[in-house]
C-alpha cells in the first residue's frame, strides 16, 4: 500500500469513545498531579496509538476480513513503537510495565475469540491496563509506583460500567440495576469513610444519575454524552490526591 493511498484511506477506529476517554483518566491523572515532563508527550501518544491498536488487534480473532484488521493493526502498532522510542532510550525500565499488561491482554484474546467482549471480567482487564498506563507515566518521572493511579480510576470504571450495562443491553435485566446501585454506594461509602470526600461526592452524583436515568429511556448516545461531564468530575477530584500515595 502506497503512502498516498494510506492517508487517503479512513482509519479503522472503534466507536467506543468513551472507553477512549476513559483510557486516559489514570494517564491524566498522573500528569495533572505534577511532574509533567516532555517524555509524557510521548508516552501518551504511544498509548493512543496502542489503544487504537487494540481495536483491529482483537477484531483479528472473530472478524471476518482479516486483511483490513491485520493491515491497520500493523499501522497503530508501528506508529505506537515509533512514538515510544524517545521513551525507551531515556527509561528502558518503562517496559517492565508490558509485563502485566500481556496476561491482561491475553483475557481480552480470550473474550474475543468467545465473541463475548462485554463480559465484565473483560471489562476489568481492560480497566487494569489503563491503570497499568498510568503507573508507567507515574514511574517516568518518578521511578516509584504509584498503585492509586491503579485503584481508584478502576473502581470508578467498574461502577459506571455496570451503570452503562443497566441502561443499554441489560435494560431489560433488574439485576444489573441493583448492582449498578450497590455498587455506587458501597464505593462511596468506602470513600467517605475514608475522608476522600470529593471522591465520595462524585460518587453521589454517579448514584443519582444510577438511580434517575434508567427511567428516562435516554439513547446510547445520550447516555455516552451525560457520562463525559461525570467523567470531568471525577478527574477533579482526584487531583487532591497526590498520585504517589
């Protein structure tokens, strides 16, 4: 394929938007505590592309058209390596973090070959390697490891997946309800206990939207966009914590 056909042609990219922007919660999360550095740059274009990769990547085990799954995997990929060679050459102990990666990666092989991608175990595989990101932008500049960058995006993320499982294809399904609810409130609780109170301030609002919305019968498009501003939110409040806690 030529070069001018390349930039010609549309990318292959998942209409998943949210699960992009979560992707680069644990990310920003260690960015806006401090510590920024021209490497971050980098790094995160690394994981755009990598995530971007992931897409074509896991379509490989149950897509049909494997050509144009296998080409465009090959472009992320390439250009991910590419982007984090300036990384690399500066902290060659930034790979040690693909370690936990690859047996993440391998459920999410698994679940896509079971063509069985929203299962939750998957969603939390997924949730971990975002974490996992974040600790290595943590480590760049730091050389610590920073497991907060781990946990406390991922529990939000779990929370508002089995909310986002409640209002879409398990509407249907009052369970998921019912934990979506208690979900939120033990989290919050678990925050407020713990003083993280703007934490546990979100976790209120993200309890009434759990609550409201699934009887307003919004769109999926609707109920991606209301998650955006939350989302917002939950980045704020994690700020007062300092990533390296």
């Amino acid at each position: 394929m030529s070069i001018k056909a390349l930039f010609t042609q549309k990318p292959l990219i998942s209409n998943q938007h949210g699960a992009l922007a979560m992707a680069f919660v644990p990310f920003l999360y260690r960015i806006f505590s401090g510590h920024f550095a021209v490497l971050h740059i980098w790094l995160g274009l690394s994981w755009l592309f990598l995530y971007l990769f992931s897409y074509p990547f896991l379509a490989l085990f149950n897509r049909n058209n494997k050509a144009k799954y296998q080409k465009w995997a090959l472009i992320y990929f390439s250009l991910s390596v590419i982007a984090g060679l300036p990384v690399i050459f500066a902290m060659p102990a930034i790979l040690q973090f693909i370690l936990p990666i690859l047996p993440l990666a391998g459920i999410q092989i698994y679940y896509a070959k079971q063509k069985d991608e929203r299962h939750i175990a998957n969603d939390i595989a997924g949730f971990l390697i975002f974490g996992v990101i974040g600790m290595a932008s943590h480590y760049l500049t730091t050389q610590h490891y920073a497991f907060s960058i781990l946990l406390h995006p991922t529990l939000f993320f779990i929370a508002t997946t089995f909310y986002v499982k409640s209002v879409a294809r398990e509407r249907k399904n009052p369970r998921y309800v019912q934990y979506s609810l208690i979900i939120h409130l033990l989290f919050g609780l678990a925050y407020l206990t713990a003083a993280a109170y703007s934490l546990a301030f979100v976790y209120l609002l993200a309890l009434l939207r759990a609550v409201i919305f699934p009887r307003l019968h919004f769109t999926i498009k609707q109920i991606g966009l209301w998650e955006f501003p939350l989302l917002i939110l939950f980045l704020m409040a994690l700020y007062p914590f300092n990533a390296s806690s």
